[in-house]
C-alpha cells in the first residue's frame, strides 16, 4: 500500500497488488463530489424494505420526477380543461408526450388508447394521467429487472461505463454497499486513471462498504489494473469484482477503444467475464440518452442500464424512449445522494409518479 498527502492534508491510499480489506473511514473525511453526488451516511438494510422505507422511497421518486410530471400534467390539464377530445388535442398531446421525452412510439400508443371509445367526447386531465400511467408502465414492464448476480460466477464481474459526470464512480459505492448489505464480499477497480479524485472516490467508499480496493496512482494503465484486480479476486474467492472506468464521451474513438481493450483483458481472465455491463445515464441529458446507448453497446456490449439524477429534471420520460427503442433492463434509478436513493427500478412506481399520480390511483 503506497500512501500520500492530498492537497487537504488527508491521506490518499493506493491499494495496488494483492487486494487489501480497506481500513475504517475516519469521520471527517469526505469524497470528492465531482459527479455531483455525494457518499451515504450509512449502508442500507439487507431485508426487505419496511413499509415506512417504501413510502419514503415512493415520496422522492416522485419527487424527483415532479418537473417531468409536472410539465406533462400542465400541459394537459391546459389541454383537456374546455375542449373535446378532437384530432386537433390528440395532435397537441402528442406533443406534449413527444417534449416530454417519451418518444414518438410512446406517445402514438398513449394517443391511441385515449382515443379508444372517446372521440368527441370530454374527457377529464385525471383520466388522461391515468391512462397515461398505464400506457407508460405498460412499455416499461418487460424491461424492469432486478440486477441478478450469479453466486456460480465468482467473482460475478461488473463493468460500470458511462460519459463523464454521469454519477458513475458514486453508482459504484451505492452498489458496493448494497452487495456488502446481502452478505457478499466485494472489490472495486479504480480504472478511471485519468482523475485522481476518482480513485480517491473510489477508495473512500471502499472504507464506509469494507469493499477491497484495487488502485494504483493517476495516469497508470487501466487495463493492466483491471487484469490485476481479477487475478486477485479469483485468487481471494471474491463475490463481486466492480470495475469503475474512466468517463468517456461515446463519440471519442479513441477512449472508446480504451474500453474495449479493458473488455478483452477481462476476457483473458475469464472468458465469460465481464457477467454485467452496466451503462450509468444521467437523466439530465434527454435524447442524448438514446446516442449513448447505442455507442456504448457497440463498445462494451451493455447488458443493463442505471438511470442518476432524476432529481431535478423535467427529462424522466426518456427512460420510456430508451425502453421502446433498446429493450435493455433497467436495473436501478437513482433520485437523490443517499444510498437509499437508488433503488431497482419497478415499472408501475416509476409510471405513477411519472404521470403526477398517487401510488393508489393506478392500481
């Protein structure tokens, strides 16, 4: 272990070699916050989540989706206050759908079924939203898993990729300690060689999760510290090997060939490796969604997908565009800096709060 002094004072560990189990966290220290999340006070519970822990939950999902929902429920309660369902509104709700980010399918399937048995009726901004809710859950279903780890497959290999300031490197100790929680060992790779705030991101989350950490200093061959960090987790009987990667935009050729040497030295080591890929998406960003999937697909072969930062965004809606056009799974989505914030992702809570409506109203 190599350790030297931060611009603070405070102590950056190098964990390089053999895996170390990674010493507690002093109390005032404080990670980097550059990808504008920061670290969880605590853990969470392995159990099944309390009544209370759900509700919480459910109250800041759909509070971090209240522009998109907003948005949407003003604009067709604007809509629908003193008009008929005619093909002039249809037109205009499709629109709003469509600026929404929902996406074109989305919002031609939401217009037909509110067209269903209505035309030329009134028709009240509830049942809109209701339908909307439907329609919504209804394209988000197939996609909604949970993100499986195969106890046969150890160390289960986790490649977490994603352009810069995604929330990647935060993503990762939230999983760290999610893993730690259900009883399972776990190393992270700090592969984002190019910041070292990352790597000392990293390294503090492996303190708070008792993660194993595999680093070495800025500027060091990533893919070579991945090779390493497999080796070691092999060799110590690791449940989750989690490798963080440098934030990379998806249209830069040369980073992206980066990623896929870091695939095909994973696969020296373990043909069947890397088990998930998990592309980390700022909801921030909208359509901009649709190019990084499909970049980083053809790169890395993404396998699941984790949505950061609905918080604060009029954007949520995206996720249904991305459902309709990539059937990937969608594993987590995150509203908030706690770990509790980024929960699995259930198609019929996220339809819910989406459309502005209380869990109770589309049951």
């Amino acid at each position: 272990m190599i350790e030297e002094k931060t611009t603070s004072g405070r102590l950056r560990r190098w964990f390089s070699g053999a895996s170390a189990a990674a010493p507690s966290l002093d109390a005032s220290a404080t990670p980097s916050r550059s990808e504008g999340e920061a670290p969880a006070d605590t853990a969470p519970s392995a159990d099944s989540p309390s009544p209370e822990r759900r509700r919480n939950w459910l109250r800041r999902l759909k509070e971090g989706l209240s522009l998109s929902s907003s948005n949407i429920g003003r604009g067709v309660g604007d809509l629908f206050a003193k008009r008929k369902l005619d093909a002039t509104s249809l037109d205009d709700l499709e629109d709003i759908l469509v600026r929404a980010d929902l996406g074109l399918g989305a919002a031609t399937r939401i217009r037909g079924a509110i067209a269903r048995g209505r035309y030329e009726k009134g028709i009240e901004s509830r049942e809109v939203k209701a339908i909307l809710a439907a329609e919504v859950e209804r394209a988000l279903t197939p996609v909604a898993h949970p993100l499986a780890v195969d106890a046969a497959k150890r160390p289960f290999v986790i490649l977490v990729v994603g352009v810069n300031g995604s929330g990647k490197t935060t993503t990762i100790g939230k999983l760290a300690a999610k893993f730690a929680a259900e009883g399972r060992s776990v190393m992270l790779v700090a592969a984002d060689t190019f910041r070292a705030a990352a790597i000392e991101q990293l390294a503090i989350w492996g303190e708070r999760t008792g993660a194993a950490v595999m680093a070495r200093g800025p500027g060091s061959d990533a893919a070579s510290l991945v090779f390493d960090g497999l080796v070691a987790a092999r060799r110590d009987g690791t449940d989750v090997l989690i490798v963080d990667t440098a934030g990379r935009l998806h249209n830069k050729t040369a980073l992206m060939g980066e990623l896929e040497k870091i695939v095909r030295v994973i696969k020296k080591v373990d043909p069947t490796a890397p088990h998930a890929v998990l592309l980390v998406l700022d909801a921030t960003v909208g359509q901009n969604a649709l190019n990084q999937v499909e970049e980083f697909s053809k790169t890395a072969g993404v396998t699941g997908l984790i949505m950061t930062k609905l918080d604060g965004t009029a954007r949520g809606g995206i996720l249904v565009a991305i459902a309709d056009r990539f059937a990937l799974p969608i594993h987590f989505v995150g509203v908030g800096e706690s770990v509790d914030d980024l929960a699995p992702f259930v198609a019929h809570d996220f339809a819910a709060a989406i459309a502005g409506l209380d869990l109770g109203e589309t049951q």
